[in-house]
C-alpha cells in the first residue's frame, strides 16, 4: 500500500519521518509575521506627523508668516523638533525591542533531511515537522503526526484551563503550549495564516490594552481640542474688532489658541515611554507590550514562582535514601528517566548520577504540574512512579513523615514508587515503545499508553496506598537540592522597603518552600501554608492570601485564582514565572515577567522577560515603572496649567473685547523656560514615587486653580499698566506670567533636591538674561514701561503666587 505525499515527505507504506529536504525548504513559504514590539518605520512617521495639534498648529503658523513678524512664529519650529524628537526617540526605542526580540525568540526544533535542527521562529517553514516537549509554544498550525502522551494548553486560545490530549491526526493551534508528553506535528498554516497571527492583528485593530495615563491623555487632549474651536473664534472676533490693524489682530489670536494647546504633553509621555523601554533594554530586559511601563509603576503585590525565580536554574541530587532492601532503585531511576524525551530539571539532574537505562518502557505518563508525578510501565520490571511523596504516599506512611523531614531543610523530595499492576487493575500489553522522532507512524497512530490520567480513580491520582502495601510500594526517596541566587535576599529587601507585598508560591512541598524562605528572611516564612487547603471561593481566598506569604502545592489553576483573588481585592499584581505551569497566571496578572531561560509559552504572553534570567532586574524594572508615571504626572502639571490659563484669558479677552495680553513670542519665551525645557529633564528624572489610581483627577486638581490664577495675575498686571503702550503693557503681564509659572514649576518640581534647586534656577536665570539682552528683548518685542509698572507686576505676581500655594495645597489634602 502506497500512502499520498504529506508535508513534502514521501510516504511509502510507512511513513518517514525524515521531514523536509534542504532544497523543499527554499522552496517553502517561511514563518513570517510582524513583530509586535514595534512600529514600522512608516507609521512612526505617520503617526508623529499626522496629528490634530500639528495641523492646528500648522495652520497658525502659516497665518503668522503671512501677516505677522517672523519673530512670533518660532512656536511652529517647536512643532518641527516635537515631530524630530519623537521620531528619533521612538526609532530608538524600535532598535532596542528588534534587537532584544531577536534574543529573546525561543529557537524551534524541527527535524530536516533525518536531522533535528533548532531554528528561529521565523525560519519555520509551511510543511516542516515540528518536534514538542513540555513547555514548548505552537508557533504555527499543524497536524499531529506522532504523539507520546501529548497535552496541549489551550486556554490561551479557548479559555479552558484543563489540557487537552492530541493524537495523531489532531489539529493543533498556535498560541497554545505543550505542557505533557512529546510529539511531532506538521507544519499546515504560517505567519499570517496561523491562527495566532490573525488573532493578534484582529486584536491590534480593533483593541488596545488599557492604560490610565494613555486615557488620561487622550481625554485633556479630546477635551481641549473641543474648546479651541469656540474659543478661538470668540477670541478671533474680539481681536478684529479690536485693532484697526488686521495683523495686530491675528498675531493676538493665534497667541491665545497656540497656548491652549499642550502640544508638549504628548510629545513628553512619548519621549519617557521611550526612553523607559531603552533603559530597560540596556539591562537586558524586553519590553513586550508599552502599557506594561505603567503596570510596573503601579505594582503593589509581587507573586514569585520558587523555582527559577528564588532559586537559580537546575538542582544536584544529593542522595537516594532506600525505603525497602533489595530494590533495583538505580535501574528504575535511569530508566525513568531516560523514557522521558524532554527531561525537566529535576529528571536531567537524576540522569546525571543514573545515565544508564538497562529496561525499557512499554508505556508511559510523563511528568505534568497537575499530576505532580511521571512513570512508566517496565514489563516484567513492573510499573514506577516517581513524584511529590504527599501525592504518592499515603497520608499514614512511616515514609511520607519521613521525607517531610527532609523537605524542612529545604531539599526538594521525591518519591520512587513501585507496583504490579495498573491503578485501575489492567495489565498493560507487551508493544513496544514507540520515540516520535524515529517511530513508524502507522503503528504510532494504534498504539495506546495505558497509563494516563484518565485511568486512575480519583482517589488513587492523590494516594497510590488505595491499591495495597504489596502492590503500591514506597522503595526510595530522592533528595536533590537547589541553589539560592545570591541576589534574591538584596531583591526580597528591596521590595519590602518599597511596600510591594510578596506572595512567594510554588509546586514543591510547603516545608521545602518554607525552608528557602526563612533562608532569604521572608517575613511569615515558618507559616508556610499548604496550597491544597486554601477554600475555592474568592473572598475567602483572598483573605487566606492577605494573610499569609509563603504557599506551597500550588496548582497551576491556582495560581491562576491566586491572582484573580489579590485583584479582586483591589491590588496591583505581577507574576513572575519561568515554566509552563506558570503561564495561565502570567496571563492573568496586571504584569507577567519571565525570565529568558524559562519555557517558549512563558515569553510569549509575558508583558516582560529578563533575558538575563537575572531576579535582580526587578527593582530596576519597577522603578523605571515608576519613574515614567510619577514624572508624567508631575509634568502633565506644567502643561495644563498653561492650557487652562490661556482658556480663561482667552475667555475674558475675547467678552471683554480687549486686546490679548501677550504675542506669540512671549509665549514662545515664557513658555521654553518654564515648561519646555524643565520637563524634558523632570520626565527623565529618577523617582521612587509609587503610582496610584486617579491621575486625571490629580492633574486636574493642580492645574485648574493654578491656571486661573495664573490668569487672573496675567491680565491685572496687563490692565495695572495701562497708561503705557501696548509693547510695555505685554511686557509687564510677560513679567507676572514668567513669575507665576515659574512658581508652579517649583511645586511641580518638589522635593527640592540639589539638582531640582539647580534647575529651576537656570530657567530663573535664561530669563533674567533675556531681560539684561538688548538683541533678545529686540526679538522678543519686550519694552519694560517705568518701575513704578513693573512693581506692580511683581507685586500682582507674588499675591497670585501665594493664592497658588495655597490652592495646592487644599488639593493636596482631597487625594484619594
């Protein structure tokens, strides 16, 4: 019989699984998608050339250069270098993700020309076979060729947390993750065409991920831009109406509607943004999705996986301890490890002491964090379990007290377990062993493992002793020990001092757990809490978490509820994890961080990986978080005050019918000193400032009242010299609008450090310098009248100054 060509490879009565020729490989269509830490090139611009303040901008600016002085039209090359900087900064920041994607990519296992090979994602080709082991992602579509006990997670894709079993001829979708078992599947859909691709370019175009400071921006922005419009007009007809001159008149308008807009503000947030993401990527960490920067300012409970996280990668056995005489505990060990094809840490560091296999495996289960144990069925040499001792030993065992000795001192323990029979009372039959690399696939897709999940009772899945002494035999507990970071106890203190609560949850036995704790002086360590008791109502659980920091036989699925329950509680959380039973609470949290040596399917839907497998990232991870919002918010000050005072003066000029009480250019000049320049440094500037919920509101708070009094001083002075002419008259109000703006950047600026003093003392001076120049009070049109007005302006000034002091402050005392 003479099967039809499948995937490239002839099939010729059994199939091969040779996978594809090199010259089948040219030829294949690649696994291409776009990268989604970035934007192209093109829309960079587009979206940094393309925006409503520079069209309004642009458009005044052409109305200054036909009718006014080339002096007040320096605010459109402030429109030029917000659109140069934004672009260069956020080229930057795409350089740093590229190159940091490219690292952090996962390679693939495919098999071509007989040979495994690993490849980068996007060297897959349509029609390879794919080799998976536990932990493995799906990176593209395809078709199970082989499978050996295989279970795939598709929660990421349906919802459903339990795993799903695959057999040859079953499809398998990307974005879901390998986390039992071994197989080979055939590559039938990639880059655009897999179902992963298509669901995050729906998701790209139609949903953006939720972010506080992003809303909070677009609402001023959308808010402002509907008050423009009748303002500008109102202020535009009082103008004509005003002077005889027409240029007088539109240079008076514009300078009201160019300082309602905080065409600033934008370009800040993205400037911080990006550098954020590049400060993180010199410490090598990759910043997946950009509202990820503002979770980690917000983060206030921090879920640490033991394993990879406290402890460093791979474990050393230590000893074997025989519970019975006689047993062949060396020859079960090598083969129980040697039938698993993707050996996890715990399996490698056993093979290391035990490398040579002399039985081989009819069948077997491999190793998942549900079951929390493997094994495999031996023939004649009976079937063995190895795995948690409080899950294959009876509550009752001599045994099980005995390896919880020796988990209190911090080892991890397992047990080797030996019985006659299946827990469901069925022999297996004598097949062999089929390898999905290099077995026949016609007998791969008939033979059956007949130990599974699925055929243990319930209660014997939990306790083996259900099946008697004699037949479920306790032979040997396995102690192998774990290496402690060395950074992880200066990490631990970090947070604590920081008030980030920690939540320090794993799979391994409580007392283990507790053990490596109390080493790191984790606060509540010796209350170590088994997980298996924790109630499943949230409330209750939530609770239970508040109250207690160390928790061990967490389940995946709990460690999902876990998270769940601490946000429902109102915290902020992040998980940090490296393997598979860690994905569906990486999924979960505000903030997922894996660590660059951890599973495929950790990174991929982690918002944050440490390349550097490094737990001392953290800290910089989290204060950079809190650097960009804190300082965004302090800024976000400096720019609305000046569009609300510009609302109010435009609003009073324009029903009034007076003239505006400064051009273009003093705004250009008051502006650069007290806002422009300022903020670029104020949002660059380190801060351990935890951010909190309701950063509108706040802004709103500060820069309402000081706006109107700026406003207020602005306008008396402009009226206090009104004997004078219309140049001197704009330049007392120039003078009070410097010293009541300024005055708002030293609050803003607060605490008043050495180099923040510095700073708002160089803006003081620029001005004052201005003032002393002859060339620049020339450019910009300021004539100071006689001292007697510019007392007065001074005076109105320190008043206003006061009178914003003081409003402040009450604003201080409504935070919530």
């Amino acid at each position: 019989m003479t099967l039809p060509q499948v995937g490239g490879f002839a099939v010729d009565g059994v199939m091969s699984l040779d996978g594809l020729t090199s010259a089948q490989v040219a030829r294949a269509r690649p696994n291409v998608v776009p990268r989604r830490s970035s934007r192209s090139l093109a829309a960079i611009i587009r979206a940094n050339v393309f925006t409503l303040f520079n069209l309004v901008i642009g458009v005044l600016w052409a109305l200054i250069l036909v009718f006014g002085a080339w002096q007040d039209s320096v605010f459109g090359l402030i429109m030029v270098a917000n659109v140069l900087i934004g672009v260069v900064q956020e080229l930057r920041a795409k350089r740093t993700l590229d190159r940091l994607a490219v690292v952090g990519e996962s390679p693939v296992t495919v098999r071509r020309d007989g040979a495994d090979r690993r490849v980068p994602p996007h060297e897959v080709v349509l029609g390879d076979l794919i080799v998976l082991g536990p932990g493995d992602a799906l990176l593209v579509d395809g078709e199970m060729i082989v499978s050996a006990g295989l279970e795939v997670d598709e929660s990421l894709l349906t919802g459903e947390a339990d795993p799903v079993r695959k057999e040859p001829g079953d499809p398998v979708l990307s974005g879901s993750f390998a986390v039992a078992g071994t197989g080979v599947f055939r590559a039938t859909a990639v880059g655009t065409d897999a179902y992963a691709a298509r669901l995050a370019e729906e998701a790209s175009r139609f949903h953006l991920a939720h972010s506080e400071l992003r809303d909070g921006v677009a609402r001023f922005i959308r808010y402002i831009t509907w008050l423009v419009i009748p303002i500008g007009a109102l202020l535009t007809y009082s103008q004509l109406s005003n002077s005889a001159d027409f240029a007088t008149a539109i240079t008076g308008a514009v300078a009201g509607i160019v300082t309602m807009i905080p065409e600033g503000l934008v370009l800040t947030t993205s400037i911080a943004f990006a550098v954020g993401v590049v400060r993180l990527g010199r410490r090598r960490c990759l910043v997946q999705e950009l509202p990820a920067i503002e979770g980690l300012a917000r983060v206030d409970v921090l879920c640490l996986d033991k394993t990879g996280t406290l402890t460093a990668g791979g474990m050393t056995l230590d000893r074997v301890v025989p519970l019975r005489e006689g047993r062949p505990v060396d020859d079960a060990l090598a083969a129980l490890t040697a039938a698993d094809g993707h050996p996890n840490a715990t399996a490698r560091a056993i093979s290391d002491r035990f490398p040579s296999a002399r039985w081989r495996p009819l069948a077997t289960v491999p190793f998942s964090s549900e079951r929390k144990w493997s094994g495999a069925d031996f023939g004649p040499h009976g079937v063995w379990l190895l795995g948690a001792p409080d899950v294959l030993l009876a509550p009752s065992a001599p045994e099980r007290a005995q390896a919880a000795e020796l988990a209190a001192t911090g080892a991890r323990v397992l047990a080797l377990c030996r019985t006659n029979r299946l827990p469901d009372g069925s022999r297996p039959p004598a097949s062999p062993r089929t390898d999905p690399i290099t077995a026949d696939a016609h007998a791969a897709s008939h033979r059956t493992d007949p130990i599974t999940a699925d055929a243990l009772p319930e209660d014997a899945r939990t306790d083996l002793s259900v099946i008697g002494v004699e037949e479920g035999e306790p032979v040997a507990l396995v102690v192998l020990k774990q290496r402690v970071r060395p950074d992880a106890h200066e990490t631990l203190e970090y947070f604590e001092r920081q008030g980030v609560s920690v939540k320090i949850v794993s799979g391994d036995d409580p007392r283990s757990v507790s053990a490596i704790a109390a080493g790191l002086n984790v606060p509540g360590a010796d209350r170590a809490v088994d997980a298996r008791t924790l109630p499943d109502d949230e409330d209750a659980l939530g609770e239970a978490l508040d109250a207690a920091t160390v928790f061990g036989r967490v389940s995946p699925q709990q460690k999902r509820l876990f998270v769940t329950a601490l946000r429902k509680r109102g915290h902020t959380v992040a998980m940090t994890g490296d393997g598979v039973n860690d994905v569906l609470a990486l999924k979960e949290a505000d903030l997922g961080i894996a660590m660059g040596a951890g599973s495929p399917a950790t990174k991929a839907v982690a918002q944050v990986v440490l390349l550097d497998n490094r737990f001392a990232a953290l800290p910089h991870v989290v204060n950079e978080g809190r650097r960009v919002l804190a300082n965004i918010e302090r800024v976000s000050g400096l720019f609305l005050t000046k569009t609300f005072y510009a609302i109010v003066l435009s609003l009073m000029t324009g029903v009034a019918g007076m003239m505006f009480p400064f051009t273009p250019r003093h705004s250009t000049l008051v502006n650069a000193v007290t806002i422009g320049l300022p903020a670029l440094f104020l949002a660059l500037a380190p801060t351990l400032e935890r951010a909190s919920p309701g950063f509108v509101p706040r802004v709103l708070r500060f820069a309402v009242p000081a706006g109107v009094i700026c406003a207020f001083a602005v306008l008396l002075a402009f009226r206090a010299a009104a004997g004078g002419a219309l140049e001197e008259q704009r330049t007392a109000a120039v003078l009070a609008l410097f010293l009541t703006t300024w005055w708002v950047l030293v609050l803003v600026a607060r605490p008043l450090d050495r180099w923040r003093v510095a700073l708002v003392a160089a803006m003081a001076g620029l001005f004052a310098l201005a003032l002393a120049s002859p060339f620049v009070r020339e450019v910009f049109e300021l004539r100071p009248g006689g001292p007697h007005d510019d007392l007065i302006a001074v005076g109105i000034a320190l008043v206003a100054c006061a009178g914003i002091s003081i409003a402040v402050k009450v604003a201080g005392t409504l935070r919530t």
